[in-house]
C-alpha cells in the first residue's frame, strides 16, 4: 500500500512538471510571437499607414476560397472587436441605405471636438469605424464590426486600402479574401491601430496583394490607448495639405496662382459626376482645378449621388463646394 501511495505521488509531480513545463513553454512561445508582432510595426512616421511583412498577406491556403462569406469574431473579454474575415464578393455589397450605428458604443469612446485640427464637420476626433468597411459587407450596427478609430485612421487610413478593393471587386466580379485585425496593447481599450490583409483570389493575387497597418492616431492630439481619453498636443504645427490649402488673388503677395500648371489635362469619362480622390478622402466636381492636381492613380471616378459619398464617409471639397 506504502508503494502503491509512493508511486503515485511520484507520478503526479511528474505529471505537475510536464504540465509546469508546457506552461511555461507557451508563455515563452506567445511572448515571442507578441514581440515579433510589435517588433514589425514601426512607430507613427507622419504616414497613415506602412507596409508590415514585405506586403504579403497571411492567408493560408485552406484559408482561400471563391465562395462569399463573412465572419467577425466574438467580443473578448474587455469588450473588444477581434479579427474579422471575409471573402468578398459583389454578392456582399450593399444594396439599401446605411443605417444609424450611433447607438454602438465600442470601448476606448471618448470623444472630443478638435476644431482646426479633425477635418470634418463637426471635427470630433473619433468615429465609429467598420472593421470591415461598410461599402464591402453592409454591415450597420454590428458591435463586432465597429471599433474606436480616429477620423484620421478612418480616412487616411483605411478608407484608401478599402476603395482599392470595393473598385476592383465591382469591376471584375472576382473575389478577394480580406482580413481586419484590432491591434491592443494589453488591456487597453483603445486599439493602436488596425492590420489589414487582401488577396484577390481568381487572379492570384495580381489585381489586390497587400499587408498594411493603419495608425490609430490623429495628428496634433495626444491619445492615452488606455481608456480613449484625449487631449490637444500643444506642441504640434499642423502642415497644410494642397486639397486645404485656399488659393486667392493673381499670383503676388502670398497667393499662389493655379491657372499655369505642367501637369496634362485630365479626361473626365462620360458620365462622371464627381471625382473622389482616395487619398485625401475628399470628391470634387468633375471641373474642380483640384483634379488636375491629382494623381491619377489617387483618382475615382465617381456616378452616383453626393449623399452616396457622404454616405461611405467622403467628404466635399473647401474649394468646388459639390
């Protein structure tokens, strides 16, 4: 009986360090994995966004398919948006009206006005953003889909990467495989930013591949992630931008005078009524001196109505008035 009891104890503290030890293990393996994450992720540099993992998304090859289909992941335990995934196609887009997500609160919602600083009307600082945008699922008011983001990330930063798809699945009918990772640091309940990974699937790739993450931040405000809350950074000069920048007079004094330019009259195609640049987020009229300016890759030519583009979160032009 003395053996029996003897060896069992033995076992049971060798089934305690196995255990102890494989704990262990995975505490070292997450922590390394957590650190590369991190490591990869450059600190905010004045772009909205950067290229992470050369710009090769992570799809597994069981992973990718041809058939539609939408997944958010279940809130953790902070009440935090998780990953989301799709594989987009013209039979998720939206076909009615967007609705109010304004009874959605997602952690970190702190928001304050930031007048001269947030270009928008009213210029608070935070919007409820789409993992998933809204233009490539049709997702309203779904908690698992809605994050804190400033106006910055919002439209600077995701908005670009996610008319690149929008236009490519409308104009091809392929299918893109599509994921949107909340990045948090520890129990913050503001995320530091969002990791977004595409895969056009038919094409393997050629018409959309990348990997990109977007800045969860908003120039001129200090952010504390813990909580949300803000504050103006009194220390920042804001750099004015050519689509904010007012042209007045005949070219003396400070103004500048845009009727000479080097860069080639743009065609406008038939049909067009107004002419968004993705980059800076903003539409124009088709005649507006601003699309001359643009780069044409930055250019969307754009045939429906101008409640549809404040709709998708565009916003008109301070010059053309649209």
């Amino acid at each position: 009986m003395k053996t029996y009891f003897r060896e069992a104890c033995f076992a049971n503290r060798i089934f305690a360090l196995i255990l102890a030890l494989s704990l262990g293990m995975s505490s070292f393996l997450f922590w390394s994995v957590k650190t590369h994450a991190e490591d990869e992720i450059p600190a905010y540099s004045g772009s909205a966004s950067v290229v992470v993992n050369n710009n090769v998304p992570g799809f597994s090859a069981d992973e990718i398919t041809t058939g539609s289909y939408e997944s958010y992941g279940e809130l953790d335990a902070l009440g935090r948006c998780t990953p989301a995934m799709a594989c987009l196609g013209k039979d998720l887009m939206p076909t009615e009206e967007r609705q109010s997500i304004s009874m959605v609160k997602p952690t970190g919602w702190d928001n304050e006005k930031y007048p001269g600083l947030v270009d928008s009307d009213p210029p608070y600082l935070y919007n409820r953003c789409h993992v998933i945008g809204f233009q490539l699922t049709g997702e309203n008011a779904n908690e698992q889909n809605l994050i804190t983001g400033t106006r910055y990330m919002n439209v600077e930063g995701m908005l670009p990467y996610e008319n690149e798809v929008a236009n490519y699945v409308r104009s091809t009918s392929n299918h893109v495989m599509y994921r949107v990772t909340p990045v948090f640091d520890g129990n913050n309940l503001l995320c530091n930013g969002v990791r977004i990974e595409a895969y056009s699937v038919e094409d393997k790739g050629k018409g959309i591949s990348f990997n990109v993450y977007c800045y969860n931040v908003q120039p001129g405000v200090i952010i504390n992630y813990t909580d949300g809350s803000n504050k103006a950074d009194s220390g920042y000069k804001k750099t004015v931008t050519a689509d904010e920048f007012i042209f007045t007079g005949s070219g003396s004094g400070t103004s500048v005078d845009r009727s000479t330019t080097d860069q080639p009259e743009t065609t406008v195609p038939a049909g067009t009524t107004y002419v968004v640049n993705t980059n800076s987020g903003k539409f124009h009229d088709s005649s507006c001196d601003s699309v001359k300016d643009m780069k044409e890759k930055n250019k969307m030519y754009f045939e429906g109505t101008r409640d549809e583009l404040i709709r998708d979160q565009y916003e008109p032009c301070g010059r053309c008035n649209p």
